[in-house]
C-alpha cells in the first residue's frame, strides 16, 4: 500500500468529502419533503391522491436510482430542464429515497393504535388536530430510526452521482485512479471517508432517537 501517495492526495479527498456531506443535506432534506407528502397523499381520503401516492413509490422504488439520474440529467435538456450535475444529483437521489421514506412515515404513522385516534375525536379533535397532537409526535418517535437507515442508504447510494460527474469521493477516486494507476489506495481512501461521513451519521441518529425517548 502506498501511504505517501494517499497523503499526498488526501486533502483533494477531504474537498470531495465535502461534497458529499452536502450532497447527503441537500437530498436528505428533499427526501424527507417528499416523503412527507407521498405519506400524505398515500393515507388521503380522496381516491386520486391515493393512487397518485402509491404510483410515486412504485416507479421510483421500482427502477434503479441510476437509470432515474440519467434521464433527469441527460434527458431533461430534451424537454428544456437545463441542470447542473449536482442539482441533477440532488434532486434525482431526493426524489428516489423519498419513495422509500414515504412507506417509512406512513408505517409509523399507521402503526399508532387506533384508540388514540378515537379518544381524540371523543375529546372534540378535528381530524387535523388529532394527527398534529395526537399521532405525529407518537409516530414521529417510530419513525427516527428507520429514516436514520434510510439516510445512511442515501449516503452510500451517493457514489452514484460519479456517473453524471458530480466531483464527489468515488468520481474523486476514479480520477486519481486514471494518473496513479492505485486503485487500491483510491478507494480504500475514499471508502475510509465513506464511513466516518456514515458513523457520524449514526451517532447523531442514536442521539435523536434517545432524546426523543425521554421526551
């Protein structure tokens, strides 16, 4: 293994460590916004939304993430969605573990015993009231740990974006990798950043999940 050569680009891999990180923000927080009102939508009364709903998850957990980031970045232009590759990026990984977040939410959601709804509406709750002070808060609790797996997915499923050149780890790797000719080294530094992004990732997880236990 060639230690000197991994520390002398160690730096340039610490810049696309970062890209990462804000590539994780940005999709993560659009994700969550997206599967907020794919859960909505998927437990709506009204009949289209529901369909609109379960159509979303379908295309979007039925076909593979990559083939999603090429049409949004290689045909968008087509149909006049000029994107930058990290904004094609973002919004093509958000929108995709989205889906995944919509079954998330709505499985906490749904897993809040009925009774609950009941002796709300007993004690005069409005439908929305109920689900802001009664459910929410209850599912929100449920709900911290499996969107923390599915955060730490979205992570991983960043090297990805490499393939619409966005200079994140991997793209960084595979570019090293074409001058250095050490594979080896390249992604065994970029996977060593992989996971300290990953375990501080959890630690904050396990952070918010026992704070909101104690509550």
């Amino acid at each position: 293994m060639d230690i000197d050569l991994m520390m002398r680009v160690y730096p340039f891999f610490l810049t696309a460590a970062w890209v990462t990180v804000q590539l994780s923000v940005y999709t993560a927080l659009l994700g969550l916004a997206c599967g907020a009102l794919g859960a909505s939508m998927r437990l709506s009364r009204h009949a289209l939304l529901r369909f609109i709903g379960a159509a979303y998850v379908s295309v979007f957990r039925g076909t593979p993430a990559l083939i999603q980031l090429f049409i949004l970045y290689f045909g968008g232009p087509q149909i006049g969605i000029q994107l930058t590759a990290f904004e094609a990026g973002v919004i093509g990984l958000g929108v995709n573990i989205g889906a995944y977040m919509t079954e998330t939410i709505r499985g906490s959601i749904i897993a809040i015993d009925k009774g609950q709804r009941e002796a709300a509406r007993t004690l005069g709750m409005s439908g929305w009231q109920t689900m802001r002070k009664v459910i929410l808060p209850q599912s929100a609790r449920l709900m911290i740990r499996p969107l923390g797996v599915n955060i730490n997915a979205l992570i991983k499923g960043t090297a990805l974006v490499a393939a619409i050149s966005v200079v994140e780890l991997t793209y960084t790797a595979q570019r090293y990798i074409g001058s250095t000719y050490k594979p080896f080294e390249m992604f065994m530094l970029s996977g060593v950043l992989y996971m300290v992004i990953i375990y501080g990732t959890g630690q904050a997880i396990k952070w918010l999940d026992r704070k909101a236990r104690i509550v």
